[in-house]
C-alpha cells in the first residue's frame, strides 16, 4: 500500500476502503480503515463505538477476505472491507495488519475527514492465521477477484446479513481439565444426532466430520465415511447439515489439495 494524506481523501457515500497513513512525520506507516456513511448523517464527533469482524469465503475458486466494522452511533451502520492475498502488495499488507496493535478508523463526509476513532486492532489473530490458508492456494487475478466479490455480494448483502454470516471472535477456549476432549468438553451446543461424529483434533479443536456438499454425489456411491473430513463445530452449527447414507453433509466449500475453506476465527481450541 502507498502511504495516503487522510485530509486530501475525498469518498463518495457509502464508499470504504483500506490504505497505509502516517501517524507522524518519523512514522513508516499503519494500515487505516476509510469511510464514509452512505446517509452523510451529522457528525457525532467521534462519540461513536466501532465493532469489528472478520471472515474468509470461498466463492467460484477464488477465496475472499473480507473485514467489517459497525459503526454504533445514533444509528448502526455497517461497512465491508476486501482484502486480496494475491494481489502485487497482498502478503505484505495482511502481515502489515496482523502485526499492528491498533486500527485507525478515519469517517468522512462531503466536507472530507470529520474525525477518526483509534481502537485496538483485533484483526490481528485472523490475519495471522489465514495466510497459511493462502500459502496453499493458486493465485487469482484481479479481474477473477472483483468478479467474485461483485458476485458473492450480490447474493449476500445487504451489509447487516453479511455481518453475521462472518460472526468473528478474537477469543477461543481450553479445557478446565486434562485428558481428551469429548462432546462433553465442547462450550456450546451439539445436537445429538452429530455427537457421533465429534472429534477434537489438536491444532484444529473441537470439530465435527462432515461429507463437504460438493463430495456428496461421490461418497454416497461409494464408501461415505472415507469422504468424512473434520469441521469446526462452528462452521458447521452456522452452516446446517442434511442427511445422506447415514452421514452429516455440510455445504461448507472444499478445496482439493487444501481441504475445507472455513474461517480461522471458527477454531475453538
């Protein structure tokens, strides 16, 4: 990213974007947060609260980041923020936010910047640990990303849906107790119909074994439970099962060569 002038941006409404700013004259750079209400409501001097989150979709081949924020003022307002691993400056620009204690969020309106909120940067474990995802994956081009964000939208919003299909939480569990993790040891709920199907996996935490929707023509001709392949409890929980053959099958979105694409932040270890 090129270092911008946050008094010389100018957005149009409803317009947000990510770019490198300078804190101070000595400073190398921070990653910030642009945006501007789609309403250019007034002003409310920064007394504002600023949630965030994160997920990672996978949509025609191409996986896609993508960063929210909330605004929660007079009114809640929600802005996306997409992130291209395989762009020129991709690599450098995730670690760049996955090593940044704070985010700068800058808001806008037609009279240009009206004032900033500095929050802490809980991006930084996603970032952190979606890369090693990206390592595996064959790049994209920029035309092929903008077409499945253009794509993935169009389906998804308005930006409020978004917001809680990519549910983000910074924090994860550990046991209160030794020994191996049952369906017992899991914080939530499991049905249980997919108790079976439990398993905790280090590395990967509490999980169910699911038949990806994509396999599902082929496992059921064949052997189903050699097509089972683990998913956080989470993933699957958010995205629902059906039956088939006697096995879970999710439509949680499977790679060959990686395995399933699912949220970093969905790992409750």
């Amino acid at each position: 990213m090129e270092l911008v002038n946050p008094d010389e941006i100018r957005l149009v409404p409803g317009e947000s974007f990510q770019a490198m700013f300078a804190l101070g004259p000595d400073d190398q750079g921070h990653v910030g947060f642009f945006v501007r209400s789609a309403a250019d409501t007034d002003r409310t001097d920064g007394n504002v609260r600023v949630l965030q989150r994160a997920g990672l979709i996978e949509f025609n081949d191409v996986l896609l980041v993508v960063t929210m924020i909330r605004l929660r003022a007079t009114t809640d307002e929600f802005f996306d923020i997409w992130w291209n691993y395989h762009s020129p400056e991709g690599r450098s620009n995730f670690q760049r936010i996955s090593e940044q204690d704070r985010l700068r969020v800058h808001f806008y309106s037609n009279r240009g910047i009206e004032y900033s909120v500095d929050t802490e940067n809980s991006f930084r474990r996603f970032f952190g640990q979606v890369g090693e995802i990206f390592h595996k994956s064959s790049p994209w081009s920029e035309i092929e990303f903008h077409r499945a964000v253009r794509g993935f939208c169009s389906q998804s919003y308005p930006k409020q849906n978004l917001w809680e299909m990519i549910e983000f939480r910074p924090d994860s569990r550990v046991l209160k107790h030794g020994g191996i993790p049952t369906a017992d040891d899991y914080p939530g709920f499991i049905p249980n119909e997919l108790r079976p199907f439990y398993e905790y996996i280090p590395g990967q935490g509490h999980c169910i074994r699911i038949i990806p929707s994509m396999n599902e023509a082929e496992a059921v001709s064949g052997d189903p439970g050699a097509h089972l392949l683990p998913a956080p409890v989470k993933s699957v929980m958010r995205c629902g099962v059906r039956w088939a053959a006697g096995f879970p099958v999710a439509p949680i979105p499977f790679i060959p060569g990686i395995g399933l694409a699912v949220p970093p932040d969905d790992i409750e270890l």
